[in-house]
C-alpha cells in the first residue's frame, strides 16, 4: 500500500499545477506560440464569447487545483468525511463550470 505522505505531497503537487497553470495561462500560450481564441477571431460575438470561455476555463483550472489541494492537504486540518464533502462540492462545481462553457458557447455561436 502506497505511503499516505506520498499521495499527500502528489495531490498537492497536482492541485499547485493547476493553480500555476489558471494563473499563467495567456502567458504559457504565447510562450508555446498560440495565440488565444478571443485574439484569433474577428467577429465580435464570436470574440466574446471565447474571451467568457477563456475566463471560465481559467476558473475551471483553480477550482480543480483546490479541490485537489483539499484532497491532498485537507486530510491534514479535516476529519475524511469533511475532506470528502469538500471535495464532491469542488467536483460539483467544477462540473456546473464546464456546463456555463457549453452554455456560452451555444448561445453565442447559434448564428452569425
């Protein structure tokens, strides 16, 4: 069975990643040489709608390095059964954050 620390300090690792990651996204982008979808089209809406994309994907990617960060650092301050609440309602919200993506883009993209 694998050393409980161990897990611990991976999760916490993963949760850092994905804050690191939400925080330097535009950055990391340019730095590999794509340029984000609100620069790359030129109609307005189309515009929009990427830029509220963008903004929830970067919500998406902390929410998800907290819910990682509970799961990792949380057994530490919190009961489990706490811990596990925590960590359905960060899974639970990071899914109703890829609902507001779809969304979004439906209902900007219907038409030109």
């Amino acid at each position: 069975m694998p050393n409980n620390n161990l897990i611990m300090i991976f999760l916490s690792f993963i949760g850092f990643l994905f804050i690191l990651l939400a925080l330097l996204n535009k950055q990391l982008l340019r730095w590999i040489g794509i340029k984000p979808m609100s620069e790359v089209f030129t109609n307005p809406k189309f515009q929009r709608s990427a830029r509220i994309t963008e903004k929830l994907g970067r919500l998406f990617l902390v929410v998800f390095g907290v819910g990682f960060l509970v799961q990792g650092v949380g057994t530490q301050f919190l009961s489990s059964a706490v811990t596990y609440t925590v960590s359905m309602t960060i899974l639970g919200l990071s899914g109703l954050i890829i609902l507001a993506m779809f969304i979004v883009v439906l209902a900007n993209w219907k038409g030109k």
